[in-house]
C-alpha cells in the first residue's frame, strides 16, 4: 500500500503504547511507589533501545516481515508455535482494551449503564472498523490521535494549578526495594505493545526515514507518559492513587474556570475511549494478519475474535478486583510475549545471519 508511509507509523507506535500506562498506573504503582516515575523513565530508555536495535537489524538485513524474522531465526516450526503464542498475546490484548474502556466509563461516568452495554456498542463498530482495509485504518488512527494529543495538551494546562511536585519527593525513601524492579518490569510489559505494530513494516513502500520518524514518535510517547505519571503522582499522594482505579478521570473532575465550566470529563472521555477504540482496531488487525499467515483462515475469523473478546471483556471487566488481577498478570505476559521473546528472537535471527555471511565468504 503506497498511501502507507513511516510518518504513519509514528502514529501506529502513538496509537498502541500510551493508552495502557495512562489509564490505569495503580497496576505498576502498587509496586513502584512513589518512585513509580522513576521506573517509568528507565523503562522508557530500554524500550527505546529495544526500537532501534529491532529496525537497525531490520535495516541491515533489509528484512522488514515480523513473520519471516520469527521463522528465520527458529525454524519453520518453532517460528509458528511462538507466533501462535505471539497471537494469543494479541487477544489478551483485545480484551484489556475492551475490558477496561467499559470498566472505566462505568465506573467514572455512567454508573446506571451496565458494562456489557459499554462492551457491545465498543466490540461491534471496532470489528467493523478493522475489516476494512488499512487505509481505513490509518485515516481513523490519524484524526484519533490528533485530537487526542490535543485534548491531552489542553488537559495538561487546565490540571497545572492542581500539581505539587513536592509529591515527588523524596526519592528512594526506602531504598531500592523488589517493588521498585518489578514497577520497571511491568511497565516495560506495558511499553512492549510497540511490538503490535512491527507486522504493519511490510506495507510501508518507501522505508528510508522509517529510523528518523520511529525514533521521534518513540521519543513524544516517553515525553507523554512521563509527565502523565508525574502529573498523577503530583495531583494525589501515592497512597490515594493506588487506591484510585483510574486516576485520569477522576483528576479532570477537579478542573473547575469561572465556577461552572466543568468540562474535564469530556476531554477524558476523548483520550480514553477513542484511545483505547484505536488501540483496539489496529491489534485486531494485526492478530488477523497473524493468523492469515498461519493458515487459520475463515471468512468470520474478524466476527468470532471479537465476539470472544466481548464476552471474556465481560466476564473480566464486570468486576474491578478481577479486572486489576488480569491487568496486573497481563503486564508479566506482555513482557515476556511482546518483548523478551521479540528481543531474543531478534538476536537469535541476527547471529544466524552473520554466521550464514562469515560461512558464505569463507
């Protein structure tokens, strides 16, 4: 698809790592702490090494396919197993988004309205959104995520007369303690949904900037996750966000100009669930594009992934204990599925192409 370039796949890397961290942080920050901030800036420098030790392998080899790199470096086989695994991850993915966007509305916005409401009007039109083609998917992408920003930019001013960094500190009042290593991990686990992505790279025609605009949109999603859990941890104490499910919405209700504009919610209600809609169609795309390439074929294949996950996402979202225990697994599965495997695999396909070069000039 020529209409497909790498200006659009900063959005794509936009769309599919922000919204996790911004909309529930008490996963990570039970653990982390005050220090959860910290963890989030270490995590963020590792996964941006991770992007561009993958496109740099990418580059050198001139081997874009995320399918051929699993099967190259494995073996037909065991590439298709770890796929299929790769795969399943994509559904878990399915029912978090699904699962916390009926969550968070139903318990922020609309407590009369029933979760499974929020799930049918969110599953139906997704599902029809990414069986079209990617053009389609990339145009919803881009206007989503424009307006997201913006709304987050004007959030950002209107939340600023209600932060008190003193909040931040001090640093390490404990020490380093085991809650600190495993807030860094799970948001890693959280930042390895830029692996979702990596199946869109053999559309791209002109990949000559793909580096450069990769690079910048990893680099605006850091800059945006590090001041959202600032400007959390700044807004609450540490011991009323980790009691808080999803300290976003309940921050905008703060905002207040002239005595009656109380607007926040709406902004809120934008970032979440179009951005939680977005990250919804583009991973279901890639999870068909997955299957497709398995063999697992079938003309309601869109259909019956997202009647399944709408009725899991019930079953998961309906209740806010079960909910944080799935998402707080869901961030160990998504390090190990979305970046510790990718990452070893990478190395793996890299060492095997220098040994098929050194025997080859031999």
């Amino acid at each position: 698809m020529d209409k497909f370039n790498t200006k659009h796949f900063a959005f794509l890397i936009l769309s599919v790592t922000i919204v996790s961290q911004k909309t529930y942080p008490k996963v990570f920050t039970l653990n982390g702490g005050r220090d959860s901030w910290i963890a989030v800036i270490i995590s963020s420098i590792i996964i941006l090494l991770y992007l561009m030790l993958f496109l740099k392998i990418c580059q050198k080899t001139n081997n874009y396919d995320f399918i051929s790199i699993y099967r190259q470096a494995l073996g037909h086989k065991a590439g298709n197993l770890l796929l299929f695994v790769f795969a399943i991850t994509l559904f878990i993915t399915l029912v978090e988004s699904a699962a916390v966007e009926a969550s968070s509305m139903h318990t922020n916005m609309l407590l009369d309205t029933p979760v499974w409401f929020f799930i049918l009007f969110f599953v139906i039109p997704a599902a029809y959104s990414a069986s079209r083609d990617l053009v389609s998917i990339i145009t919803i992408t881009l206007i989503g995520i424009t307006l997201i920003i913006l709304a987050g930019i004007n959030l950002g001013m209107l939340t600023s007369e209600y932060k008190d960094s003193r909040l931040l500190f001090p640093i390490f009042r404990d020490g380093i303690t085991k809650g600190f290593f495993l807030s860094i991990l799970q948001t890693l686990g959280l930042y390895g949904s830029l692996t979702i992505i990596f199946p869109y790279l053999t559309e791209i025609k002109d990949k000559r900037k793909l580096f450069l605009h990769s690079i910048l949109g990893m680099i605006f999603v850091i800059q945006i996750l590090i001041v959202s859990i600032t400007g959390t941890l700044m807004t609450f104490e540490i011991t009323r966000v980790n009691s808080i499910p999803y300290p976003k919405l309940l921050q905008t209700q703060m905002i207040s100009k002239l005595r009656f504009i109380e607007a926040g919610e709406l902004y809120v209600m934008l970032q979440i669930v179009g951005g939680w809609y977005i990250r919804y169609v583009i991973t279901l795309y890639a999870l068909i594009k997955i299957l497709s390439a398995l063999n697992l074929r079938h003309k309601y294949l869109t259909i019956i992934i997202s009647t399944l996950a709408g009725i899991i996402a019930y079953f998961v979202g309906n209740n806010l204990f079960i909910l944080f225990k799935f998402l707080n697994w869901y961030t160990y599965i998504t390090l190990f599925n979305f970046f510790i495997i990718p990452l070893l695999i990478c190395i793996i396909y890299t060492l095997k192409k220098k040994n098929v070069k050194v025997n080859g000039s031999s």
